[in-house]
C-alpha cells in the first residue's frame, strides 16, 4: 500500500529539517556564518546559502547527500575539479570542503560567490529569456575554451549515447558521435547567471559529444519560442552538423527523464516532439 499524501509532506518536511542541520554542521566546520536563506537543489539532494567567512567575504556553502553507494567517483567531485578549469572561465571556485557520514554521505563545499542571479527559476522555462549579445558571446566564448580544454574526466561515453537515445526514439535514430569535446553537461537556464554572465554546477563536467551544451540550452528553451531561436541563432554551427543532432537527442533523452520524473508534462510532450523529429 501506498503512502498518503500527507505521509509524503511529512517525511519530505523531516528531510528538509535534516538537511538544513547538514548547512549547520557545514558552516561550523568551515568557519563560516550562513546569512542568506537556504535554496534547495531538485529533489533536496544538496541544500545551499550564502555565508560569510572570517574576513566579511560572501561565500556560497553548498552541502550535497546522497547514499553510500553514489557518493564517489568525478560526479561527486565535479565542482572541486573545475578548479583547474581556463580562468576565463566563469565559475564559482572551491575554497573548501568537509565529509561526513550520518546513513547517509554528505559533502559540504564552500565556494566562491558570483554577481548576478539565474537567468530562471527553472530548467526549462515557460517564458522568453532576453539575453544581450554581450552576454551571447561570452557564452560562446567559454563554451569553446572549454570544449577546447584537455581532461580525463568523462561527462558521457558511446555506448551510454546509444542506449539512451534508442530507448527514448527508436533504434532508427542516429547515434554515432564523429566528434567528441570537453562540455558542462549540464547547461540551462538554472545554471546560468545574468547580468553577468556567470555558469553554475559543475558535477557533470567531462568529455562528451561535441555540441552537447547547446544541444541541451536548446531543448531547455523548448517552451520558450524567442529564445529557442536566438540559441538555435548562436548555435546553428554546432546544432546543424551529424554530432550535433545525436547531442540534441541524448540531451532530449536526458532532460526526458527528468522531465518526467518531476511531472513537468509540457516540457516532457516538447522534449519528445523534439527527438521524434530529429529521429526521422
């Protein structure tokens, strides 16, 4: 039998409590004062807040949990080792970071803080999000300095591409990926900053298809008309060669998923409209 609904708003308020002790527990280890109101990442797998070290600097302390079983390996790491990423690269930097057991694993950075805010609320948002073409072409700009940047980390192999692609859009939908390049792995509008141009989260940064960071920009602005125009305008280079519609695909198979998984029907129904037209 089920859980009720209020079950679930009740385990989901315990968790929530849970987690802003981990943010607690954090600061304290890492000499900090939380001044900011902590936003919880999807799903309430990581809780973060702005904080304020010895010195007066702002920071941003983030703490990440997750089961024994997932806490490891280049995802668990990924916002520590973009330190060595181009300074050019707009990105927060890891000044610390603190581990811990409690049943489950939780990981606490804390970071450097970035001017601007998200360009959305939300992954895929429903509304227009205008953009001046200074910011465009610092988009572009860091997005080539970093596909051009050499790394042993892997956001995405051959073999996963294929199956996810297929599982979502057939076996007739093209897999093969000619090109392959150093990507974010998880670029939407929740994860850029404005006015400043600024880019956010990277767990998932790693050698992928070439394309897969406008490809995934581009199916998270599925629901908004202009603006799946002016990234399709910035990217068409990229979007419109072979490796740049199996990216669109494996990104649309993706963001499929989560889509789902949160109930977000719309952008599920644009996500699959999408691929079943590439898949052609």
């Amino acid at each position: 039998m089920g859980h009720t609904s209020a079950e679930i708003a009740e385990a989901d308020r315990r968790f929530a409590d849970w987690m802003r002790g981990n943010l607690g527990l954090a600061a304290e280890h890492l000499a900090v004062t939380v001044t900011g109101d902590p936003v919880f990442g999807s799903r309430m797998r990581s809780i973060g807040a702005k904080a304020r070290d010895d010195s007066g600097g702002d920071r941003w302390l983030r703490v990440v949990s997750e089961f024994p079983q997932w806490a490891h390996g280049q995802f668990w790491t990924g916002n520590a080792d973009a330190n060595d990423l181009p300074e050019t690269i707009s990105r927060p930097r890891v000044l610390g970071t603190f581990e811990w057991e409690d049943g489950r694993c939780q990981r606490a950075e804390l970071s450097t803080l970035l001017p601007g805010h998200p360009c959305s609320n939300t992954d895929i948002p429903a509304t227009d999000e205008p953009m001046p073409f200074s910011w465009w072409s610092t988009l572009r700009n860091t997005l080539a300095t970093l596909a051009a940047t050499s790394t042993s980390r892997v956001h995405t192999d051959q073999d996963r591409v294929t199956r996810r692609i297929r599982e979502d859009f057939g076996e007739q939908a093209p897999t093969h990926v000619e090109r392959w390049e150093t990507v974010h792995g998880d670029l939407h509008w929740n994860n850029l900053l404005c006015p400043e141009f600024g880019l956010l989260s990277w767990e998932a940064w790693g050698r992928g298809p070439a394309g897969t960071d406008a490809a995934t920009l581009l199916c998270c602005s599925l629901l908004a008309p202009t603006t799946y125009l002016a990234v399709l305008s910035q990217f068409r280079d990229v979007l419109d060669t072979s490796t740049g519609r199996v990216a669109q695909l494996y990104a649309a198979a993706r963001l499929l998923l989560r889509a789902e998984r949160d109930q977000h029907h719309e952008a599920a129904r644009a996500l699959r409209i999408h691929g079943r037209l590439l898949a052609e």
